[in-house]
C-alpha cells in the first residue's frame, strides 16, 4: 500500500450475512515487516514484498484454476492469478496466530455466531499481478 514501507496491511473480506444484516464482512488487521513467512523454494517473504521475491514466487507458483459446474479448469479469461499451495507456506512469527485468532473473533462477532464456531486454515497463497482478477 502507497505510503506503508515498515508495514503493510492483510485483509479478507467475504460475502455473508451478519447479524445486523449486512451482506459484505471485512476485517483487517496490520502486519509488521518482520512479521514473516517462508515459501518453500523461495525463502523468507518479508513485508513489504520486493520484486527479487514477487519474481521467486512466480517461480514456484502455478496458474490458479476455478470451478465450473462439477470441474476445476483453468482460463485465464476468468481468473487471471497465481497459487502456491498451503503445504509450501509456513508462518514463521507466532504473532501471526495472535493476529489470526483476533480476525476469526472479529469474523463470528460479525456474523453472530459463537467464536469457537469459526476457524481459520491457510488454504493457498495467491498472487495478484497489476491487472490480474477473478471473475
């Protein structure tokens, strides 16, 4: 983010519906630069991210697929971004688990459901180039 060099923000958003009704849920929460990951075949992924490293993870990442009806295809036409598997991604500070936790409570909080109800697992990591999407 424009302005942000020490740090940078992680967010997720989803379609739901809260307890006041609302039908978009976002959280945030900020992340320092030493708070960071590793890829296997890249290394330390340090916040903010440099080009060298955009440039490594591309290396190991593969074109993300999407569903359409009962198959996984990959089109670029609707979704244009890249995808490293859960299992390459480690999260190195135990910061980020304080921080994950407060998302999840955040996340049930606004959707009104109980906090134990809710968890949150790293599925993939995805990587947006300018102009990259999903449709």
């Amino acid at each position: 983010m424009e302005g942000e060099d020490a740090t940078t923000k992680i967010a997720t958003a989803g379609m739901a519906t809260d307890a006041t009704g609302n039908d978009n849920v976002t959280m945030q929460e900020r992340i320092e630069d030493k708070e960071s990951l590793t890829v296997q075949g890249v290394g330390v992924v340090s916040l903010p991210v440099t080009e060298t490293t955009v440039a490594a993870l591309k290396k190991v990442a593969e074109q993300a697929p999407h569903g359409k009806g009962a198959e996984t295809i990959v089109d670029r036409t609707v979704r244009d971004t890249l995808q490293i598997n859960a299992d390459q991604v480690h999260l190195q500070n135990p910061r980020w688990n304080e921080k994950l936790k407060k998302l999840v409570q955040t996340a049930a909080d606004a959707l009104g459901v109980a906090p134990d109800t809710v968890q949150a697992h790293l599925y993939k990591l995805l990587l947006y180039e300018t102009g990259g999407f999903f449709m």
